[in-house]
C-alpha cells in the first residue's frame, strides 16, 4: 500500500515503471528521489522499507537503476536499439538463487550488498515486463505527462495514466476547443 506521505500522481504500476514514475509533470518538473525522505517514501511505497536500507548508496544505485530504464524506455518510445549496458550493469550486482528445500522448490534474490537489492529487483522487473509484452509499457498519452503504467487492460487500448487525471483532462481539452472553434 502506497505512503501516505507519498505525493506521487500515478502509484503502484509495477516496480520498474514505479522507479521511473518518481519523476512527473512536463511542465512543473517533480522528483520523489530529490526530495528530502524522497527516498524513504519510495521504498515504503513500494513496499521495501524493510529490506532495503534508506541510506545514500541504496539511493545512487537506485538512480542509476532510473536512468538505465529511462533511457531503455525512451529507446523504445522513438523505435530506437536499446542499449543495455546500463541495465546489465545494475543487474549485475544480483541473482536469483534456486535451491530445493523441505516443502519444495525455491529461489531467494541475492545481491551483492544490500544497497543494491531495490536496484535490483526494479530493473529485474523490466526485464519481466519485456517477457509479458513489451507493447504494454506505455507513456501517459498526455502531452504535459510523462508517467508511464504498463498497459494490462484486456483489449490494450489504456492511454492515460489515470483517466481521472490526464484522461478527464484531454476531454475537457477536446470539449473547450469544440466549443470556441
Ligand atoms: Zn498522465
């Protein structure tokens, strides 16, 4: 459940978009991970306070984690190659670890220390969007926004990030231009 402190429009997408999603607005530029306990809201959000430190080295490496996805993000939006070197080098820093125990198969995360398992595990889901479809992860059709949500909807026609917010918007936008053209 999302921080109550957290002053974030869009909250809750899955965690690699969630990462990218603590910068927002085109035009009063916002930044989660700036702010003074930015950090501490995010992971709570997310709901990792409890096994990630909020200290400066969990916060680098989750900016680096950040600019790796956006600029993969950013590739994909204008049909350019990615260019993975960014990501690989925040996903080197951990594994999945597979064992056989008492009641069955597992598999625990392991990272190299643990200012790096909030990186981690965001950039891991990206690559587990990627596996599920990566059609459905989509910016806010917004032009002033620049949230992004992956797209589960059943026929994979969601454009806004929140139709209460950009959605309701765009309409009115629409609406006012019918009516003073
Ligand atoms: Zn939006």
């Amino acid at each position: 459940m999302a921080d109550p402190r957290d002053p974030r429009p869009l909250i809750g997408e899955p965690l690699s978009l969630d990462l990218l999603n603590t910068r927002w607005s085109a035009t009063n530029p916002q930044d989660l991970l700036a702010a003074p306990g930015g950090y501490g809201i995010w992971l709570s959000s997310a709901g990792l306070a409890d096994r990630c430190p909020d200290d400066a080295d969990g916060l680098a490496a989750v900016l680096a984690a950040r600019e790796a996805l956006a600029g993969l993000v950013r590739a994909a939006e204008e049909q350019r190659e990615p260019e993975p070197t960014a990501l690989n080098e925040v996903l080197a820093h951990g594994r999945i670890r597979h064992t056989l125990t008492a009641t069955g198969p597992a598999e625990a995360v392991e990272v190299d220390s643990p200012a790096w398992l909030a990186a981690w595990l965001a950039a891991d889901d990206y690559l587990g969007l990627l596996r599920q479809g990566p059609h459905r992860i989509k910016a806010c059709a917004h032009e002033t926004c620049i949230l992004h949500f992956f797209d589960t909807s059943q026929n994979g026609r969601r454009r806004w990030c929140s139709m209460a917010v950009c959605g309701n918007r765009a309409k009115a936008a629409r609406h006012y231009e019918k009516v003073t053209r």
